[in-house]
C-alpha cells in the first residue's frame, strides 16, 4: 500500500505545539527577564537584526547558535540558561541562575547581559525583572520579606497552583529600572511547575505592559477626537439650521470623515493587539488558581483595580470612534439625499424651462414657416408671371390681372410643397 502524502507544514505545525517548553527551574534560583521591542512598526521589524543580535549574545558565551529562521531558543549560556522569543512586536530573553544573590534583587544579577550587548540591541526595553525564587520557610519570614522588599500599597500576594508556592510582587520600577517579583516555593513543588509559574509572571508583566501602549496611544488620540467631535456636531447643527449651503456642509462632512477613517485605519492594530494581550494577562493569572495569603490584595484584584480601568478607556474610545465614524457616514448620507433632492427639483425646474422654450420655439419656428411660404410664394409668383407675360397678347388679359390669376395657384402649391419636405424630414428623424 502506498503511504499518505502528508501535508507540507504537517510536521512542523505539529512541533509549534512543543516548541516553547517551559523551564525547570530548581530552588532557590534567580530569573533574569527583558524584553525589547522597536519603537515604531515593531510587528514590520527586520527579525533577522534580533537574531544577529541573539547570536552575538551566544557568541560571547560559546554557546550553540538557534536554526535559521527560528522564533525561539533555549540553551545554556555559560553557568546560565536562557530562553529566548521572538513574537509579533517584541523579543524576550529570560537567564535563569541556580541559587541566590547575598542582596536581594541585586542589579548585579542583569549583569548576565553585558552593557555593551545591551547598547546595541536593535529596539528598546519594554520591561524588565528580577525574579527571586526561594524555598518556604515559614509565614512569619515570608511576610516579613515581603513587606521588606515591595511597596505595600501596589502590592500583590497570593497562594497559587494549590498552594504551590506564594508569590508577590508590586509591578513598580525598582531604583535600578527593574520590576520586582518573588515566589516563595513550598517543599516537594517540583522544578516544572515553578519554571510555569515564571514564566507566566513574565508574560503577565510583559503584556501588560504591552497592553498599556493601547491605553497611551487613546490618550494621545482623545482631544483630535474632542475636536473632530464638536466640528461634527456643528455641521449636524447646520444640516438643520439650513443656514449654510448644502454642499458646502457636505464637502466639510467629507473632510471629517476621511480624518475619522484614518484614525480607525491607524488605531486598529493598536487596538486589536491591546485586546489580544489583555485577554492573555487575565487568561494566565487565571491559570495561577490564587487564593489569598496574609490578607493581601491578589493579583487579579490589583489588575481589577489598576489595570482594567485602564483597558476600559482603551475599548470605550474604540466603540466611540466607531460611533463617530458611523454618525459621520450617517450625517453624509442624509446630506446626499438632501443635495440629490435639491438637485432633482433644479433639474426639474430646467426641465419645464426648457419644455416652456420648445414650446416658444415651435411657434416661432410656425410663423417662420407661414413667412417663409409667403416669401417663397412672391419670388415665384413674380418668376411664374415673367415667364407668363408674353400670353397677355394671347388672352387680351393685362400683366396685373395675369399675375392676379396665377398668384393662389402659387401660393397653395408652395405651402403644399413645404408641407410635404415637413413630413418627409419628420418620417426619417430617428426615434
């Protein structure tokens, strides 16, 4: 029997499954974490610049280059690992480092990047964190660690995947540019499932943090659209004040639109990715199964607090420009049907002008006929009276009662004459 054909991307679609696999990460142990992103047309970046830039990192260490073409890569870098990810608009590199630094969230441990390394990254940071896994000691020492190390206002703390561990963090920028975050493993929690636990507080930081772009960039948006929003309020008005010309309104109507489609056509990958990333940052702390530790505030509830408001902006200025751009091409059609109505009734209005002057040109062009048969009629009555004049002799008649005798006949001939050319012109004049 012959084999199957197999579809061309059968395989490697079925490894893209396996193909981000997430750390084991022993305890204690220290998570270094960035990621970089271009600032303008990030998802149009040239991503063979990251993987040079990837490959001078490895360089550095010995260490094996990723295939060509890849999107990801885990290995080791020297006494390190590393995990590296290329996504739609950014690139993350993770180093993990078996055991502690003496100084807690120590700067010294981002060192894993060279300066001049990081100098010449193509784009720029995003975020970046420290994470500090230690094992559970006792509750009294958590707390304490915890107060010590976060700002207890912004603070976040909860029990996760079952009382696996607890983990903390304050999404500030520490003195160093760093965000801090710390997990606090419970005995028998295995290397696996604090390597998940990582990694899904990195893409919880880092998406929010992408996620936040939407909220800005509606910031820097909302007072075009104050004003675009008061200019097409005014031409509405003067839709219904009749005041300005129609088609001055309507060519205004025209100008704001085109800038409210424009801002949709800017704004829409901003807003979709924004919505793609919100969903993800609620979809892994969900998967985190917290439960309250110390009755601190949970990361849901500090993302229910801080950042969810701010994703609301990011959806209630989408749905308003949609408003406005639908009001907009609403408005337009209505002023159309306005200016297609005024024009009907001038084209109209030409119309009975036009009927009114066939109707003044016929006439005239009637009595120019019974002229023209008058005209025509004297010119042959004094032809047909010169060729007659010799038979006065003849019939004793004079020349005036001659020309008298043959002037009817010669009038209705020539009107019968002028007739028939009439019919026979009007017969061939096409339908």
């Amino acid at each position: 029997m012959a084999p199957i054909s197999d579809h061309p991307l059968r395989y490697s679609l079925a490894n893209e499954l396996h193909a981000r696999p997430f750390p084991s990460i022993e305890t204690p142990s220290t998570a270094v974490y960035l990621a970089v992103k271009q600032p303008e047309n990030a998802a149009g970046r040239n991503r063979e610049a990251d993987m040079a830039h990837l490959v001078a990192l490895l360089d550095r260490y010995g260490a094996p280059h990723p295939q060509p073409g890849a999107t990801h890569y885990f290995g080791h870098l020297g006494r390190y690992q590393l995990k590296w990810e290329s996504h739609t608009e950014f690139v993350t590199y993770t180093a993990f480092i078996d055991g502690l630094s003496a100084r807690p969230f120590d700067p010294a441990d981002f060192e894993v990047f060279p300066s001049d390394w990081l100098d010449d990254i193509p784009g720029v940071r995003m975020t970046s964190a420290l994470i500090r896994v230690e094992p559970w000691s006792d509750k009294e020492k958590v707390i304490g660690a915890i107060n010590d190390w976060f700002v207890p206002e912004s603070i976040a703390v909860s029990r996760v995947l079952d009382d696996a561990a607890v983990m903390a963090g304050d999404f500030r920028i520490d003195a160093a540019g760093h965000q801090r975050f710390a997990i606090f493993a419970a005995p028998g929690t295995g290397s696996r499932r604090i390597g998940r636990l990582v990694q899904r507080l990195c893409e919880v930081e880092t998406y929010k943090t992408m996620s936040m772009l939407g909220f800005s960039e509606v910031k820097a948006m909302s007072p075009r659209m104050n004003d675009i929003d008061a200019r097409l309020t005014n031409l509405m008005e003067e839709m219904t004040d009749n005041a300005t010309p129609a088609e001055d309104t309507l060519r205004k109507l025209l100008e704001v639109s085109a800038e409210l489609e424009t801002m949709v056509a800017r704004a829409a990958f901003r807003f979709g990715a924004t919505e793609a990333y919100e969903a993800i940052v609620h979809q892994r702390i969900e998967v985190m199964r917290e439960s309250r530790f110390d009755g601190r505030q949970t990361f849901n509830e500090f993302m229910m607090r801080r950042y969810d408001p701010a994703m609301r902006t990011v959806q209630s200025t989408k749905g308003r420009l949609a408003a406005m751009s639908d009001r907009a091409i609403r408005a337009g059609d209505l002023l159309r049907t306005r200016v297609d109505v005024e024009r009907s009734a001038q084209n109209q209005a030409l119309l009975e002008s036009m009927n009114t002057r066939a109707d003044m040109q016929l006439k005239l062009q009637r009595t120019v006929e019974g002229l023209s048969v008058v005209a025509i009629s004297y010119y042959a009555v004094s032809l047909a009276a010169y060729a007659l004049f010799p038979l006065t002799e003849v019939t004793g008649l004079s020349k005036g009662a001659l020309t008298a005798v043959i002037t009817l006949p010669v009038v209705l001939l020539v009107w019968w004459l002028i007739r028939r050319l009439q019919r026979s012109l009007h017969s061939e004049r096409p339908e």
